[in-house]
C-alpha cells in the first residue's frame, strides 16, 4: 500500500527521556511580525522572539510550535490559534507561543516525495520550510527533504527511524520519527551516522 501525501508539519510523539513526556513552554511573538507560523512549524528564538525557522537564515531550532492566544485586536477577546496569522497588529497585551522545546522531543514528519530508505535512519536531514499551512486547521505543510539526507551535521533533523504503522512503510511520503538535531538548548548538531 502506497503511502498518502498528507503533510502536517512536525508532531511530537515521544521523548528520548525517561518521562517521555511532551514538554512545551510559553515565548512571545514579536507585536506585527510579518510571517505566519502553523502548528507543527519549526520555529528559532531571535532577539527574544519566535519566528519561523529558515534554514538559510537560523543555525539552530528552538522547537516546534503548537499554537498561540493573545487579545484579539479586532473583538478584544483573548483567543487561541492553531497557528499566528502574519502581522498581527495587537493593542493589549502579549503574543505568547506555546513551543515544543525539549531538545530529547521526537516528532512525526512525513518524507516529501523522495522515497525514505532504512540507510537514512540516523542521517541528518533538512525540513521544507518555505511552504504555507491551512488557515482553516492551522497546520503546517513541512515535509522532511528526503533528498537533503546526510551526514552534515548542521541540517536541522536527525532521522530516528520510520514511525510503527500498519499504514505506513518506506518510500515515497513515509512518516518518519526524528528529533531536532540543531537545537538551541542542546546539541549545536550532531554528524549523522555514515
């Protein structure tokens, strides 16, 4: 059975701790910054502030995000998103994004359309991020770039293996488990295993 293309961003599933317990903390997002952020975005913590991570532009990770609330500028209601819509103009209050940032977090990605191998199971790859999410569910759209697959130990994710599905197998959109190997609370990265 072929595997559907149905991305959702990073979701977290485990944790290489003895807890394993899914950990999040509350950051804030810049008043007005210009880019959205979905649920399941990789984000990076820059001048005190989440924003969407972009490999080009951050060495590091802090997490991944589910969500924020703040007072919406237009009701005045407190409110919690799925996802930030881009330059949100707030007048009371903070923007305050809830984060996946334990660096021993694994996650679920699904593999874009390059076919996922057992050979890459510890490889370090890099995460799409310059695709959109849904402004109807909030979610993100991020794949795992299967072609990006390497030793290099600056690329965002390291893969841990394919994720135990009966609906799921190698190849072409396999959902993976992996961890984020550049984070900014643990390893600066890490080579992947040759």
């Amino acid at each position: 059975m072929a595997n559907t293309d149905k991305p959702f961003g990073l979701r977290p599933v485990g944790n290489l701790s003895a807890t394993g317990a899914q950990k999040s903390s509350g950051y804030q997002i810049s008043d007005n910054y210009g880019t959205s952020i979905f649920q399941g975005d990789l984000v990076a913590l820059a001048g005190g502030y989440i924003v969407k991570f972009v490999a080009l532009s951050h060495a590091t990770a802090i997490g991944v995000f589910n969500g924020c609330n703040y007072t919406d500028p237009t009701t005045g209601k407190y409110v919690w998103k799925n996802f930030y819509p881009a330059s949100t103009n707030i007048t009371t209050g903070v923007i305050t994004a809830d984060v996946f940032d334990d660096p021993s977090q694994q996650f679920l990605i699904q593999f874009d359309s390059t076919a996922m191998t057992q050979a890459m199971v510890g490889l370090n790859a890099a995460i799409t991020t310059s695709t959109t999410g849904s402004t109807t569910t909030g979610v993100s759209a991020s794949t795992l770039l299967g072609s990006s697959a390497a030793v290099t130990s600056t690329l965002a994710l390291k893969i841990c293996g394919l994720l135990a599905s009966p609906s799921n197998e190698l190849g072409a959109y396999a959902v993976a488990v992996v961890k984020i190997n550049t984070h900014q609370y643990g390893s600066v990265g890490v080579a992947g295993i040759a």
